[in-house]
C-alpha cells in the first residue's frame, strides 16, 4: 500500500499540468543545469524560494537550513556553495531571511528547545555583537525582526568571507552576494542593501548597512 497517496496524486497532476502547458519542459531540465542564482534560505516551510521569486526548476539552485545561517564549520552548506559558485557558475548568491523567523525568535529570548540550540547560538552570538541596536528597541517583536535582518547582513558577510567566494573574486569570476529578507505577511521581498560584488566592497558595504535606519531603503 503506497504512503501518501495524496502526495503522489498531487504530483502526478503537477506534472500532467506543466506537460500540457509545455510540451517540452521535462525534457529540457533533463538535460540542463544551469542555474543564475544561489539561494541560501530558512528551511521554513512557508518560505518557498522559486515561488517567491517566480522562478521555474532548474532556475534556481537552493540550500534551506534554520534560520539561514552561514556557518564556516557546516561541510553541508559550503559543499553546495562551492557546487554552486565553482561548477554552476552562479553569478548571484542570495541569503534570504524572513520575519517571524522562530529560530530567531528562540535564539533572542533563549527558549529552550534541547539540540537546535546549539545551532542557535550563532544567532545569540549576532544578537551580542548589535546588543546596543537590538536594546534600543522596546518592541518585542520589531526587536526580533530587527535580530532577522542583522542576522542576514551577517551570513552575507560569512559567504564573503569563505574561501570559496573569495577565490573566485580573485581569479576575477562574476559574482555578487546579496542580504534579502521576505515578509510572511505580504509576501514581498525587502533588500537590505547589503550586496557584495568584490572583496573590497566588504567591510564598506557592511558598515554602510548598518549604520542606516533599519528601515531605509527596503523595496
């Protein structure tokens, strides 16, 4: 007896509904690999990377974990970086956070939840290093929004820095590294400003972000 079932019937008319729709598609993503952009995203599942940014399969290569972090110990995430950015040849590479994120949440209030938070204090230790920005905010809840956007401008900083990105700046590769963050209740998407095309633009663009009001320059 198949598990699911309803799975596998939701699937089966996905299919038949793209074949009707083009004829060819499953045969062309069969073949080809050749994906623009890196996405580095939450794994929560309302955060759906090629839906929210109307991209096709095969358009757009993604590596989810929670709360979207960067961390130079994970072999997971810098094995699909370096597939990404040395094979596929991406030219961008996304880090998309999202408000109401609860790994955020759990890390700012230090809620205990047994395993993940040792993976969560790489979020404590972002919280620490803005502690005056974050306790300047009496809101709870627009702190921790604050939290989910200094948490993106820190992992754009951690791709930054990885040898993977710095490589391939130096044997002069295009590739820009971008800090999004989506908002679940609207569905829309606000740059942060923190895009790094080369290894000089680092240290500039990250304390120019920091240094303008949390909400200046969202789109």
């Amino acid at each position: 007896m198949r598990l699911l079932k309803d799975l596998f019937e939701n699937n089966q008319a996905w299919a038949e509904g793209v074949v009707e729709a083009d004829p060819g598609f499953f045969d062309r993503l069969s073949k080809i690999h050749s994906p623009k952009y890196l996405w580095i995203g939450c794994a929560d599942s309302r955060v759906p990377a090629n839906q929210i940014v109307g991209l096709d399969p095969g358009e757009l290569f993604v590596h989810r974990n929670v709360a979207n972090l960067v961390v130079h110990s994970d072999l997971n995430c810098l094995s699909v970086m370096q597939f990404a950015i040395e094979v596929l040849k991406v030219e961008h590479v996304i880090v998309c956070g999202h408000y109401g994120c609860g790994g955020v949440a759990a890390a700012l209030f230090n809620k205990e939840l047994g395993l993940i938070e040792n993976w969560l204090r790489y979020i404590q230790d972002v919280a620490q290093t803005h502690q005056e920005r974050l306790d300047a905010i009496a809101v709870p809840r627009e702190r921790c929004d604050r939290l989910c956007e200094l948490n993106v401008i820190e992992q754009v900083r951690n791709v930054c820095r990885t040898t993977i990105v710095r490589d391939a700046w130096r044997k002069g590769q295009k590739l820009a590294v971008h800090g999004w963050v989506y908002a679940l209740s609207d569905g829309r998407l606000r740059d942060l400003g923190m895009t790094v095309a080369n290894a000089d633009d680092l240290v500039v663009r990250y304390e120019a972000v920091l240094n303008k009001p949390p909400s200046e320059g969202l789109a």
